[in-house]
C-alpha cells in the first residue's frame, strides 16, 4: 500500500462514493483495517455534516481533494477518521465507522486494551484507537501516508445494508449509514440522546 493511489472512484456524490469504500483496506502505524460500516456526510444541505455551515478552516479538508483524511475529536474524547470524496470544490467526506482487523492485530489489541477481536474497531473511536489515527493526521494524502487507503473491488450491493446513521440529532433520519450486511464488526445502532432538563 504505497505509491500513488487513483482515488477518481471517489469524486461522486458522497452517497454513491461511501458504499465504494466497505471492503477498502486502511493501513497506519503497524495495523491495517478492512472496512466494514460507513456513514455519508454531505455539504450545505446535509444537516448532520460539519460542512453545513460552509467553509470554515474545520471544514476546509472536505472540499477536497478526494482521497485526503479528515480527522476531528468528538466530545473531547474519541478522533473520528473520514475519507474526502466528491468533485473538489463540494463538501463531502465519509466516516469510517468500523472494520476488521486483518494486520497488525497484537498491536491493536495492546492498543485497545482488549482481546475481543470484533470490539476492536467497532465504532469510529475504537477504529481511530487501533490505528493510532489523531489529529495529526488530518489532511493526509491517502495515497502519501503517513495513513493509506487501498480501494478494493466493490462489495455486491445484495451485501450491503443502509440505515440511519448513529448518534444524530440533526439529520437523524437519513439513511446514510452503510455497512456489511451481518458482519460482527459492525458498530450498534444508537439513536441521538436528548438532554433532560431536571
């Protein structure tokens, strides 16, 4: 996985760029992840998407080129890594929401602290976790490392399944998360939580 990666495939709408990258192999610091559940995030018109503001120098990587990372800290807690897609110029990006380890799994375990292969990159904080994924690697050329992407053949559609993406308040209702029909890699649906007032 080195060399210069052709990531053309990528610059389409986002909902036809995210199922291209289940099956897709990321690879950084030692470990390397085949994934297994996306979500879709588009520009303007997509509520949920960090670019529905427009350009802000957060935002910025999502209007390309396609095949850069976008990585941002969710709560305070946990780095979340997207794929860039569509035509520069328009906001897209992917979030890699889970995977299966397929190299580098002792380093992903003492990493993750766990020996649950399926619990170690299910869920976009456990996935950036295993692969030691953090801020520094925003806009990183996926074709350049230091993290690198390799597109595979795409999965058959009868394999893939769509729903709502996790955790939204805005947007909730979109069934842009997609994912490999029954594999155990795949993160739990979660519906946003409302804040109670007491």
């Amino acid at each position: 996985m080195t060399g210069s990666a052709d990531f053309s495939s990528l610059e389409r709408p986002v909902l036809e760029a995210a199922p291209l990258l289940l099956g897709a192999l990321l690879r950084h610091d030692g470990v390397t992840v085949r994934i297994t559940e996306v979500e879709a995030y588009g520009g303007a018109d997509d509520p949920g998407s960090h670019a529905a503001g427009g350009l802000t120098p957060r935002s910025r990587v999502m209007f390309g080129p396609a095949g850069r990372l976008y990585v941002f800290l969710s709560y305070g807690t946990n780095f979340c890594a997207n794929v860039v897609t569509g035509p520069e110029g328009s906001a897209s990006a992917v979030l890699l929401r889970g995977g299966e380890v397929v190299d580098g799994l002792d380093v992903a375990k003492r990493r993750r602290g766990t020996k649950v292969e399926k619990e170690l990159t299910r869920g976009p904080g456990k996935l950036c976790s295993a692969l030691n994924i953090r801020l520094k690697e925003n806009r990183a050329d996926l074709s350049a490392g230091p993290v690198f992407l390799e597109l595979g053949e795409p999965i058959d559609p009868e394999l893939v399944s769509s729903g709502p993406r996790v955790g939204l308040t805005n947007g909730a209702d979109l069934p842009w998360r997609f994912w490999i029909t029954g594999d155990p890699t795949v993160s739990a649906y979660r519906p946003a939580k409302t804040a109670r007032r007491s």
